[in-house]
C-alpha cells in the first residue's frame, strides 16, 4: 500500500477522476499542450481586439473616444472575468473542464459577430466617418444587441480561458524539488511566448484579412482557431495531472476577517487566548476522511502551530469563536496573510496595464492617421503590435537560457533574478514607454499643422514607425511584468487558490484597462468643465490634445513605480 502511494500524485488526478500517477502525467510534454492551445487562443482573441477599435469607428459608426472605451471596456471585463474562471477551477471544478466550457462559449460569441459581419442588413448603411459625419447612422436596436452580445460572449470566453489555462499548465511540474520549479519558471517565461506566437499570426495575417478581404473573413478564421484549439488540449488530457477542487476559498478568507474583526471587538477582555492549531480538520495531513487525496504537503509548506507576528490583527481569529461557524485555523489565518500581502504588488500593477490599453486604442488611431507604406506594402495599423511580439519572441528564449542562467550563476540563489524584480523592470520601462508616446504625438501633430492636413483623412507624411517606437517600450514591459506577475501570484499563493491568485494578472489588466476608460472620462470632463475643448473628444484625432494625456500617464506611472518599491522592498517570500 506504502508503495502504490509513493506513486500517486496527492491532490492531483487525470482527465477520468482517477489518482494522477508520477512518471505517467504531469511535466513539460503535458505542459506543452497548454503552450499550444495558447497560440490559438491568443489567436482567436487578439485578432479583433487589436483591430476593433477601427471595425467599431469605420463599420460601425463609433467617434473614435466611444470606440476606444467599447474596446477598453471589452477588454477589461474579459481579463476581469479571468477571476471568475480561477475562482470556480480551484472551488467546484478544475481547470481542464473550464478551459472545455470557455472555449464553447468564446465560439458561439465570435459565431455571433461573425454573422453580423458577413450580413449587410445586421450592419448601418455605409459612410465615411469624419467628412459625411451627417449622414452616417450608428447602431440601433437588434444591431446593437447583436454586436455587445457577441462581444461579451467571447469576453466570458476569454476570462474562462486565461483564469484557467495559466495554473493549469503550471500545475504540471513537481514544486518539491529545484528541477521542478525552474522547469515551472520556464513555463511562464513561454506561456508569454505562446501568447507572442498567437499575437504575431493575429496582427499580421488575420488583421490583413479583415483590412483587404472583409471583417467577415477575419472574424472566420477566429473562430476556427478557437475551435481547432479543443480538438489540440484534448490530445493532451491521457498526459495532464489535474488539482482536485478545495471549496471556495473565499469563504474561509471571509470567515477570517469576521472572526477577527468579532474577537478584536470584544478582546477588551484579554483572557482569551489564542489557541495552538498545530491540527484541525481542515489541515493538508489530516484532510478529507473519506479517502480521496488530500494536497500534498511535499509541495506546500506546513502551516505554522502558532500565527505568525505580521498582520496581528488577524491573530484573533483563532480566539474562542463568538460563534462556532467563525471557527479558523492557523492555517486559514495564514492563508488570508499571504493574500493581504500580495494585494498591494496587485494593486501597483495596475498602472502599468492602464498604458498598455493605450497600445489597442489611441496608439492604433495614431498610427492610421500616418504614412503606413513600408516600401510598397501598406501595413494595416492594427499589426503595430508586431514590433513588441517579436522582440517577445526574441527576449524570451533569450531570457529563459541566457540572462536567467547568468544571474543564477552571480547571485548564486535559485531564482537569479527574482519575481518582485521583474515586474519592477516593467514597470519602469512603462514610464519611458509614455514619455515616448507624448514625443511622438507632439511630432505627429507638428506634422499635421506644417502641412496643412490637421482637418483632412489623407495620411500625414511621416511614418508610422515613430509610433512603433512606444509599441517596443510598452512589449518589453509587458513580457517582464506579465510572466512575472503570473509566475508570483501561482508561487505565493496558499494552495487553494492557486488558479485564482494567478488571474490576479489578467484581472491587473482587467482594472488597466478599466482605468483608461475612467481618466478618459475624467480628463474630459475636467478639461470641458474650464471652458476649452475637453482633451479626448470629438472625432478627428487631430484635435485631440492626447500628448498631454500621455505626459499624464507618464507622471503618474512614476508615483505608481515609487508606491511599487515601497512594499516590493518589505515583501518577504514564502520559500526561500
């Protein structure tokens, strides 16, 4: 019996429910199907997030600011739904059946905006924003309920998709041991590598569809690909070890903070003490008495017998409970702890992906006011993003088997260079990325007025390359801050919220987004409010004054770098 249990994954079983066994499921060949399926979802995403903002102003008949918060919108509910597809992998589910679920509901609603592009009669009569603005007539009715209906469709997709497709890959590598968790770095490192793959294939091929043979088209060939994408994960399901479900982890976190709050309140009497939780029911060695695995205590450091010192608010919950419901362990104490802890390096975070919506919005609106010639190829301006994709695809192999190994070798830990390091370093590079954005409008905009083209549609000659130049800023960042966001929220996180803990990132993008959105909306107002032409408004990018928006975004991305290194400098790591 000793035996057959040595060869059991704890915690884990396969695609049938059964005991995952060592040797047989988990490691870098299970792993590698989730890096494939990424390439096609990434695929089926960003080839109309990139170049939505152009279908919903040109097609449909948006002022360029309500096209960029419909996008910013889209995008930002999609990666916040990445929340609810973590929470109900690691409570009710796993991640293997809500990758299935997602990807059958991002399917139907990328059918849904499919139909309404290749049907003329789902669609406003034709026009040309900007010179017959009179005459053109936006979405009414069935339309437009087609349209968000379909967008939030695959936007339930996606965060289904992203909330469990990253911890599920992750899940395949054994933590106990140094191969392990390097192997589980690397994974990160090429989960954004894969995401790169599925970007570089969406902004070129797929966006010069939509630009040349019709939006029908593109939006086709997504819906294929997040198709082609269940057939590629199921050849690996004989392959996968999948974490069994631990409840929902946010009722324990929830009985914490009441418990402690209640026993704070009455502790005016200190004769309670706090009470030794060495062993409960709840803990990993004790877990579950009707013989299925519990999570194994190899990959997850024991619960203290005692709490710790930091956060002693906490520390009351285990006091005699005002109520036997608010009954908490250590560990449950401990466990709310690390969540705490981390939420403030979440919430820094948060800064840099507001920039990087600016990437999907007004930088695609520079860039098709500008010369796009490359030679004699006209280059869409939606594949802007193939500047920063392939530095990605080049930095992170480089990364991964050069600069890692190198900086393990000097600073002789395990890591090299750590996760907190990481996510600083894009942040940092946001900051030069903004300050480069506000340059490069300030020429755009020179241009335009020294030509006399500041009220035309024809492009301005200067190229579009310039705009590139914020597109390579805000990519390095990207790779730097979103594989280790990921990488740290999985790592850090107590063992029943993994999947949760590392939609954290997508949800940190999620609330960037949301953010721009907000300033926007902000900037306008208090712009208007004093009399002038509000900054953000109207439908000629000319007239914008988004040079100072950018300047904006620069200081305060500064006052967000010095907030990150406060706590980034104080956090202490779990392992290590």
């Amino acid at each position: 019996m000793e035996e057959g249990q040595v060869q059991v994954w704890e915690g884990y079983v396969d695609w049938k429910n059964r005991p995952a066994k060592k040797g047989k499921h988990g490691g870098m060949l299970a792993a590698s199907f989730v890096l494939a399926v990424e390439v096609l979802e990434n695929l089926a995403y960003l080839a109309n997030a990139s170049n939505l903002v152009l279908y919903l102003s040109k097609f449909m008949h948006f002022s360029p600011s309500s096209a960029s918060n419909i996008v910013t919108n889209f995008m930002g509910t999609a990666f916040l739904l990445a929340i609810l597809g973590g929470f109900l992998a690691d409570a009710f589910f796993t991640t293997f059946s809500i990758f299935l679920i997602s990807a059958a509901i991002e399917f139907m609603g990328l059918l849904m905006l499919t139909l309404q592009a290749h049907m003329p009669s789902l669609q406003p009569p034709n026009c040309v924003m900007g010179i017959t603005k009179s005459l053109c007539q936006e979405l009414h009715g069935g339309e437009t309920v087609m349209l968000f209906a379909g967008l939030y469709l695959v936007a339930l997709g996606v965060g289904g998709i992203k909330g469990s497709l990253p911890p599920h890959g992750a899940e395949q590598f054994d933590e106990s041991t140094p191969e392990g968790r390097k192997k589980r770095s690397e994974f990160f490192n090429y989960f954004v590598f894969s995401l790169s793959c599925g970007a570089l294939i969406a902004v070129t091929f797929v966006v010069w569809i939509e630009d040349n043979k019709g939006w029908q088209w593109g939006l086709g060939v997504s819906t294929a690909s997040i198709l082609v994408s269940v057939p590629v994960f199921l050849l690996g399901s004989k392959t996968y070890r999948t974490k069994i479900p631990d409840g929902s982890p946010i009722t324990s976190m929830f009985k914490v903070l009441i418990a402690a709050i209640c026993n704070n309140c009455k502790a005016g009497n200190s004769t309670n003490a706090i009470r030794s939780m060495a062993t409960s029911p709840s803990s990993h060695t004790t877990e579950m008495d009707n013989g299925e695995e519990s999570n194994t205590t190899k990959e997850v450091p024991s619960p203290s017998p005692t709490p710790t010192e930091s956060l002693k608010f906490l520390n009351k919950a285990v006091m005699e409970p005002v109520h036997p419901m608010l009954e908490c362990t250590v560990k449950e104490v401990e466990e709310v702890k690390i969540v705490l802890r981390i939420l403030p390096i979440f919430m820094s975070t948060i800064m840099l992906n507001c920039c990087l919506a600016q990437l999907s919005t007004f930088s695609v609106q520079q860039s098709s006011t500008m010369d796009t010639m490359l030679g004699s190829f006209k280059v869409p301006p939606a594949s802007l993003p193939v500047f920063p994709v392939l530095f990605i695809m080049i930095l992170a192999p480089v990364y991964n088997h050069i600069i890692v190994p190198f900086a393990r070798k000097v600073t002789k830990t395990e890591m090299g260079i750590t996760h907190l390091q990481r996510i600083g370093t894009g942040l940092f590079l946001s900051i030069v990325a903004m300050a480069v954005a506000a340059l490069v409008e300030t020429k755009r905009k020179k241009t335009a007025a020294e030509f006399g083209l500041l009220d035309s549609a024809k492009p301005l000659p200067i190229t579009f390359l310039w705009v590139a130049l914020q597109y390579l800023f805000l990519g390095s960042a990207d790779l730097f801050t979103l594989a280790g966001m990921m990488e740290f929220f999985f790592t850090e996180a107590p063992w029943s919220m993994r999947s949760l803990a590392t939609a954290l990132s997508w949800a940190s993008l999620s609330m960037g987004y949301f953010l721009s959105t907000v300033l926007v909306s902000i900037i306008n107002k208090v712009t208007g409010a004093f009399g002038h032409t509000p900054w953000l408004l109207g439908s000629n990018l000319n007239h914008y004054h988004l040079e100072r928006f950018y300047w904006l975004m620069c200081v305060l991305s500064g006052l967000n770098f010095i907030h990150y290194l406060f706590w980034a400098n104080s956090y202490k790591y779990r392992y290590t």
